[in-house]
C-alpha cells in the first residue's frame, strides 16, 4: 500500500494541512510541529501522517484518505505494528475525522468519541520536574526520593492499578509491573544527577506520547543490557532475552504506573525496604496460579542460614523461579562480607536458571532491586543435555539450593526431549522432581553441598529405595529436616515434604558419618498462608550448622 517514501503529492498535500489544523484546533496538538515532527509516507488512499515524539516515535497515526480507504481498521492495525506503538489512531475521510484507540491487551482498535487533548508545553508553563539527587537542582524542579518503610505499599499499589484498569490477572499484571520497574531503574542509571527524569508524565503532553516514550526506553534498556552483557556473556541474547518481550499495557495504564512511581528514587532505596516492597506484589499473584514457583520464604531463609553461604562460593538454583534462594544468599552474604566482595559476589557467583520467561523476568526484577546480579540468570531448562549451554557447565558449583517442580510424572515422550538422566533408565514414567535430584547433583563440584526440597516418599516408600540407593552412590547424606504438611498448602501442594542436605564424593567414598534428622513443626504460617506465631526454625537452623561445621 505505501508509495514513495517522501512527502505527499501536490494533490494530497491539502488534506494533509487539513489534518494538521483539525488535530490542533481540536486536540491541541501543537501546529509548529508540522514538518519537523509529523511524519508523512505516501500511500494508496492517500497518505499517511505519524505524529512522533522529540527522539522520532510515532505515538499518534492518521490515515488521510483521497480515495476510498478500505479496511480502515486493518490499515491502521498495519501502522501501529510497524511503528510498534499501542496508542491512538484518526482517519480523515471526506472531512470527517473518526478517532480510534489501540488496546494491546487483545490487539484490538476500537473507535472513540474523541482522542484525548494533547497538553502543549510551549507556552511558558514550566513543568515539574522530579530529577536525580545532585548538589543543586533547576529553579521549579524537585528531586525523587527513596522509599521508605512506610512507603513499602508502593509497588503493591501500582499493581493494584495495572490489574484494575487493563483488567489483567494478577501474575500477567506482575510481569508489567517488572517490565516498568526495569525501565525505570534503566532511567535512573542512565540519567545525570540534576537531569531531567523521562518516566515522568509532566514531560509529556498526553498518556499516548508518555506510552511510546516509555516503550521505546524499555526497547533502548533491553539493547543496552544485549550489548553490555553479550561481551562477557556467551550467548545472552538468546539466554537472558526476557525483556524482548514487549510492554502490553494500555496508555491509561502506563500513564498511571508512572504517575505512582515518578516520585520515587528506587535506585538508591535501601535494599532491604525496596526488597520488602517487591515481595508484597507476590501473594496476590501467587494465589492467581504462581505457587508452583515459589518456595515459602521460611524455608529459604532455614537453608540459607543452615548453610551460611559465603563470598568466595559460587551459587546456582537450576530451577530458580522467582529466585528466593538467590536473593536470600546475596543478603546474608551483604550482611557478612565487606562491600567490594559482596558486590562482585551479586555480580558473578549467584546463578539461576528457569525457562518460563515471565518468571526470570520476575526474578531478574527482584536481583535488581537486590543489589544486581540479575544477568546470571538464564531462560532455559534445567534438563537438557550440558551441550545446550553456552556459558554453565556440570560439577561447576560450590552450593546447589534448590526446590524443584514436584507432582508432575514424566512419559517416554517428555523424557526424550531431555538429557539422559540414570534416574529415567528403563522407566517409562519418572517424577519430575527426580530429575531435578540427578541434575542438581551433576552441576554440583566435588566436595560442594546440595540442599533440595523433596516430597517426603522419596525418603520413606518402598518404592522409592533406588531413589536413595542412587543418592547413597553420588553423595554422603549429611541431614534430613522434614518440613510440616502446611508447607506449600498455602500455593495449592498438599504434600509432605522434606530437605535433603549432602555433600557430593570427592573422589571415593570417605568414612560414613552419621546423618541429622530434624522436624520443623512450625514454619510460620498456616494451611491458608496466614502468618502464626512460634515458627521453630531458627533455632533447628541454628543447631543443624552446627552438626554440619
């Protein structure tokens, strides 16, 4: 449909002006943009006009019809994926202008009464302006400020708003809100103390310019990170691409995330309150279907301190979810190590791997706010051969935290998909969860310790007894800690469980010591997840470091 990429013939140049003046009369739309931002391509119908922001974006397209346009609709649909907004849309035809508004959420347009008025900054009205902390700050500006304890309710609320207006399910809404969470930590880092902040709305004249603007900074923070992390990564784009993934949130949406968070200097937040903050976003999202990622935080915070990870170790959860096991291991060693060795410990020895995407961008999201550390993070499976991966290799990891997938049972069809796992060996089912045991073991070094939750029939059935043969030929069992039947209640698993502790063979079998057996009878919360007092972790925590040191 499009012709010369140029300006419009003399024959079409009259609707265009025509256009201009109606989008400005009307809309307000500023007419001394016209050329330098209105783009204008030639086509069919006729010609079709972008309105774009400063860096060039097109955040507002018209269709100005000489001839019969057609599919309006479809040609509109065209524009905007091409131009790769979701945003608002004017055909002119016969002198009547029809208005339309794109909702991504079901890559629909729909018409409108009217486009929304665009506020023109070129009339002396300075806006106000938040900016990074810095010595001294322009006349009418105010700086961001951190969050603090009484402002941890801020993330929740602004996922409360994307649920509310695009009417998205809790766990879809958490993914948006990381998506801008991403783009606005990107924001903070890149721009100059005393500079203006762009994820800001006094910046923009209407929600559909602020929505591009905000689409083209998260694209611009996604290439950043492909091309800053690709030198040292092998493979990163196709590994760690997750924000590839494009923002789906509507215009009123967006323009009420930023307006929720604009205030507030997350960057320089105190990692613990911005932490807290995050975590609050994930009970509604986990009673929406996300249980099977996560992992009560008591039962990390019980092997993180059982362990007591330190800076010089390196780390990896192969089935890391929202990656509790990681965060809780990079604050304990904040707390405990100098500054310079926590930070290169944040940046090289804390590894995830999860293949659902949605979760390793929830996951890189929480690292971030963490302190970093979000790159070692890989979108893949767990399970396939070692020759997949680019960058990880077997017996590579001092420690193996992890609680695998459990209840799922694996056919001869799934297995084949996967690496060759002993455990599968002339089984036509396996569980999945005994997967996850034979490939934690095999990224564990020699000498390195694993703990990993298990449903509690591989310790006790009958039918389990080549389960824990196997185990007693790879690694010596150091400790057993059964954990309460209300464990993982709370996100839909109603399954004992328990956590197995032991260290993987040097090279032969050394002296068998004797094994710890421990009950944890309170984990801190009840079936329904509400939080009760007694919780008898610590001191179990406490003294099975002990027996193990």
């Amino acid at each position: 449909m499009r012709k010369d990429p140029s300006s419009a013939s003399d024959s079409s140049a009259g609707l265009v002006r025509q256009a201009v003046d109606l989008l400005a009369q009307r809309y307000g739309y500023p007419p001394s943009w016209f050329p330098s931002r209105w783009r204008q391509i030639e086509t069919d119908y006729g010609v079709r006009i972008s309105v774009c922001t400063e860096e060039g974006a097109p955040f507002l397209i018209g269709l100005v019809a000489t001839s019969a346009i057609g599919d309006r609709v479809r040609l509109l649909k065209e524009a905007f994926d091409e131009a790769r907004i979701c945003s608002s849309g004017v055909v002119l035809e016969s002198g009547h202008l029809t208005a339309y508004r794109y909702r991504s959420k079901d890559s629909d347009l729909i018409t409108v009464d009217a486009l929304e008025s665009y506020k023109s900054l070129e009339h002396g009205a300075k806006p106000l302006l938040y900016t990074q902390p810095g010595d001294e700050h322009p006349l009418g500006t105010l700086p961001i400020a951190p969050l603090t304890d009484s402002l941890e309710s801020v993330f929740f609320d602004a996922h409360s708003h994307i649920r509310d207006i695009d009417g998205l399910h809790a766990d879809q809404a958490l993914d948006e809100l990381c998506k801008i969470l991403y783009t606005k930590l990107f924001d903070e880092e890149q721009t100059s103390p005393g500079e203006p902040l762009r994820t800001q709305f006094s910046i923009y004249g209407n929600t559909s310019e602020l929505s591009t603007s905000l689409r083209e900074m998260y694209a611009a923070a996604n290439e950043y990170d492909s091309r800053v992390y690709s030198l040292r990564i092998p493979g990163y784009k196709r590994s760690r691409g997750v924000f590839d993934d494009p923002i789906k949130l509507s215009a009123p949406a967006l323009a009420q995330l930023v307006e929720r968070l604009q205030a507030y200097d997350i960057s320089n937040t105190a990692m613990d309150i911005k932490g807290r903050a995050f975590q609050k976003v994930f009970l509604p999202a986990l009673r929406a279907g996300m249980g099977q990622y996560f992992t009560p935080r008591n039962v990390v915070r019980f092997i993180v301190r059982v362990l007591a990870p330190s800076a010089n170790q390196l780390i990896l959860d192969p089935f890391c979810g929202s990656g509790h096991f990681l965060t809780e291991a990079l604050d304990h060693v904040r707390s405990n190590h100098k500054t310079k060795a926590a930070d290169e410990f944040a940046y090289h020895k804390l590894h995830g791997i999860e293949k659902s995407e949605r979760m390793v961008r929830v996951a890189m999201t929480d690292m971030r706010l963490h302190g970093d550390g979000h790159a070692n993070i890989r979108c893949t499976d767990a399970l396939l051969p070692f020759s997949n991966y680019h960058d990880i290799e077997r017996e590579s990891f001092d420690l193996v935290l992890t609680n695998p997938p459990f209840g799922s049972v694996l056919g001869i069809d799934a297995l084949n998909a996967l690496a060759d796992f002993e455990l599968a060996r002339s089984r036509k089912k396996v569980p999945l969860e005994l997967l996850g045991l034979e490939r934690s073991l095999a990224f564990l070094r020699p000498g390195g310790v694993l703990a990993i939750v298990l449903p509690e029939s591989i310790f006790v059935n009958a039918s389990a007894e080549f389960v824990r043969d196997w185990i007693t030929t790879k690694a010596e069992v150091r400790a057993v800690v059964s954990l309460p039947i209300e464990t993982f209640s709370p996100f839909g698993a109603n399954i004992k469980t328990s956590i197995l502790f032991c260290e993987k063979y040097r090279n032969a079998h050394g002296a068998e010591r004797e094994v710890f057996c421990g009950v944890l009878e309170n984990i801190g919360h009840d079936a329904s997840g509400r939080a009760v007092e007694g919780a008898d972790y610590e001191p179990l925590a406490v003294a099975l470091a002990e027996w193990l040191s």
